[in-house]
C-alpha cells in the first residue's frame, strides 16, 4: 500500500483552520492523514514532519518572523506552503529564498488550496523535485558581445539533458534578447502578457505561457515583436515569476542585461551565483573589477556567490587568471575556449552546440562550467571529456 501523505496544517485562527480542513474533506483523504497544530513556531513538533509532509503555514501579521521558524525546516525535504499576504514583497522574497513549495494569498486560498494541494501530493507521489537539487543562476556580461547569451543557453540545455534537470531559461534581455536564436524559438505569448496574467496563474496553468523547447527545458523569453521600455518590469511581478517556476524546475537559468536597476538587483538576490562573462581585454577586466565592487559593496553579495568565466580563452594572452582571481579572491573562474567556426555553425542552424557539436573542446568547457553550477553530481555521457583542469 502507497504510504499516506501527511497534512499538517497551522494556523492561529481556528476558524480559518477550520474552513481549510473542510475543504480538505473534498479532495481524495485516503492517502492523507490531517493534523492541526496552533503554534506557528518550535512548539510544532518536527519529528511529525518528513519527506512525505505537506506543511500549510497560515503566517500572521508576524509573517517575517514565522518565516524564521522555517530555516529550521530547510535540512528537511517537506514541502512547505504558505497562505500569507502576496503583496508583501519581503515575505515573498524571504519565501523564496527557504524554498517554499508555493504562495497562496490569503484573499484567495479558498480558490487555490485545493489546487495546490493536489498538485503537491502528485509531487510528493511521484518522487519529483526535491530542494536540495534547485539552483538559481544568473548571468551577466562584464562588456557587450561577451558571449553571456551563448554561454546561458548552452548551460541550460546541458544541465537539461545531460544532467536530466527541469530548467527554465529566462531571458530578461528584454529589449535585445538573443536567446531565441540559440534555440530557433519565438514565444507565443508576450512576457508583459505572462507577468500581467500571474496573478490568475498558478505553478501549473504557467506553462501555458512558456516555451517548450524539450523534454526539460523550457523558455522564458520577450517577443521580437515587443518593446518594453526600462522600467515597465514591476519587481513584485518578476518574484512571483521565480516563485512559480521554483516550484515545477530544479534549475532556473537568467540572462541579465548589464544594468543595475530593481529588477536585476533583485534577481541577482535571488541567485545562488552570479557568473560574470569577461573577455581576455583591459576594458573588460576594469569592467569586470567595477562590477564585482558593485555587486559585494553595493549590492551586498557575497564574494563567493559570483563566478568569473573567462570567454574566449587563450592562455598565451597577457591578461592573466590570476588578475581575475583577486577581485573574488576564491578559485571560481572557468575558461572557454574561442570557436568561430562550431559556434557560428549553431548559431546559424539555431541548435545549441552542445547538441550540434558535443565532442569539441568548447562544448567540453561548457559542460565543466554547467557541472560546477549546477550542484548536481554531473554524469558524462563520455568519461574521458571530463578533465578538471578547466576549474583553476
Ligand atoms: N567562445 C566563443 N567562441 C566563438 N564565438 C562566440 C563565443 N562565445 C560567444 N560567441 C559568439 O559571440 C557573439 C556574441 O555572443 P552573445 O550574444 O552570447 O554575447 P552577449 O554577452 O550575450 O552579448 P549582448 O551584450 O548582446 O547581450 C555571438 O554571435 C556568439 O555566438
Ligand atoms: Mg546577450
């Protein structure tokens, strides 16, 4: 007999509690064992909670401290779902970061719980995305036509079918985006069209908005067609976006334009690294150094959440590694090797080259650095191209 789902509800206010468990009563219960608790802190007990828990959190006006209480939660693989106040984008963005399994506004849950409930328990049953192997990573470029875009895209398709990860590949390039191209895709929907429709969406009716390129891996991307001016992105619409595609992808992959500016600054909050696309040149590396003080002094990331990857690579330039390597002072610096003749191939077929051209030496630097991201124990499809002399 499959073993039961564990519902534990909690809550302060009995009356709520009360309107959740009864509309609990209408899904399939038989594989769920409810439990309620009031206390929204360490009186919860933990031992009650495990792989196999779904843990509602109605959050107070507290919602920030009860969040706390989480992180202890964070070494456990229970999927964990807030009903709390949407618009609170410190909650949101606090949310994120643990890890939650999904959001419901308060205003709505009686529309959205069951939904969320359901899709959760299929989750849970069928095994899929655990926290441990989500990774959010943000690229950016240190100088235009670094290779960011090439760079993201091939990293995602990597991480999608060799390592078999869910991705979603974000491009917020929204005026000049190129990802499309790498793929030969141009969405259906408008990315204004998606953010403005999120509040009806939930992690499932998204996908509608998004592109399929394969099995598992997805687009995010701006139209040819749409102009979005600077400053029509809202912030709180593009943390919900992350927080919806958390849910359903183990890694999200964003291709951000270089500008600091609310959006990118939260996002680059939100990475678990952000890989800084540098070219072998004085301007690029004073580029490189300017934007690493921005981001540690400024912005307050710490050092070693940012990667340096070294485009275009060539060992006998007299800009050298180890200048990149006291800016961030740790050894995350990857190297990709320059190749006209396979990238520009790709690009003109819109096949990413780690497809078109798996066995040349720059798909094998790509792979290093997808490895090295993604956190995951990468497996080769061919041992012998694995070398870790590309992580210095
Ligand atoms: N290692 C490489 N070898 C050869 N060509 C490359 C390499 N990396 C990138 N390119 C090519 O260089 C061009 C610029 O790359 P890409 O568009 O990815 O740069 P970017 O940093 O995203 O630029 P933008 O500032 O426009 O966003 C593209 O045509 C890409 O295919
Ligand atoms: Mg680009």
């Amino acid at each position: 007999m499959p073993e039961k789902i564990k519902l534990v509800i909690v809550g302060v206010e009995q009356a709520v509690l009360d309107k959740q468990l009864a509309l609990f009563s209408d899904l399939d219960a038989s594989h769920c064992k409810v439990i309620c608790s009031k206390a929204i802190d360490e009186k919860l007990d933990l031992r009650l909670l495990d792989s196999k828990t779904i843990l509602v959190i109605n959050l107070t006006q507290n919602g920030l401290k009860e969040l706390i209480f989480l992180e202890t939660l964070t070494t456990k693989k229970v999927a964990i779902i807030l009903v709390g106040d949407q618009s609170d984008t410190d909650l949101l963005s606090q949310a994120l970061r643990l890890g939650v399994k999904d959001f419901i506004d308060s205003k709505a849950y009686q529309d959205k719980f069951v939904s969320v409930i359901e899709a959760t328990k299929k989750h849970i049953m069928s095994g899929e995305i655990s926290r441990e192997n989500k990774r959010l990573n943000v690229f950016v470029n240190a100088k235009g036509g670094s290779g960011t875009s090439f760079i993201a895209s091939n990293v995602a398709y990597l991480l999608a079918n060799e390592a078999k990860l869910k991705v979603a590949l974000l491009d917020l390039n929204l005026q000049f985006g190129s990802i499309g191209l790498n793929f030969d895709k141009n969405p259906q929907y408008s990315f204004m069209e998606l953010l403005r429709s999120l509040n009806e969406l939930d992690a499932y009716s998204i996908e509608a908005y998004i592109t399929k390129y394969d099995q598992n891996l997805r687009l995010v991307l701006p139209l040819l067609s749409e102009v979005i001016l600077p400053g029509e992105v809202d912030v709180k619409q593009m943390l919900k976006l992350l927080e919806l595609l958390k849910v359903n992808y183990h890694q999200i992959v964003i291709d951000i334009p270089r500008l600091i500016d609310p959006v990118s600054n939260m996002v680059m909050q939100q990475a678990d690294y952000i890989v800084l696309v540098v070219q072998q040149s004085l301007v690029q590396f004073r580029n490189a150094k300017r934007w690493v003080q921005i981001m540690h002094k400024d912005l307050e990331i710490p050092l070693d959440k940012i990667v340096l990857v070294i485009n275009r690579y060539d060992s006998e330039n007299s800009m050298r590694i180890s200048d990149l390597k006291e800016m961030v002072n740790h050894n995350g610096i990857y190297t990709i090797v320059s190749d006209s003749e396979f990238v520009d191939k790709s690009t003109d077929i819109g096949i990413p080259l780690c497809l078109s051209y798996p066995g040349t030496k720059i798909s094998k630097d790509l792979r290093l650095l997808a490895a090295g991201l993604s956190g995951v124990d990468f497996k080769e499809k061919n041992n012998n191209l694995f070398n870790l002399f590309g992580f210095f």
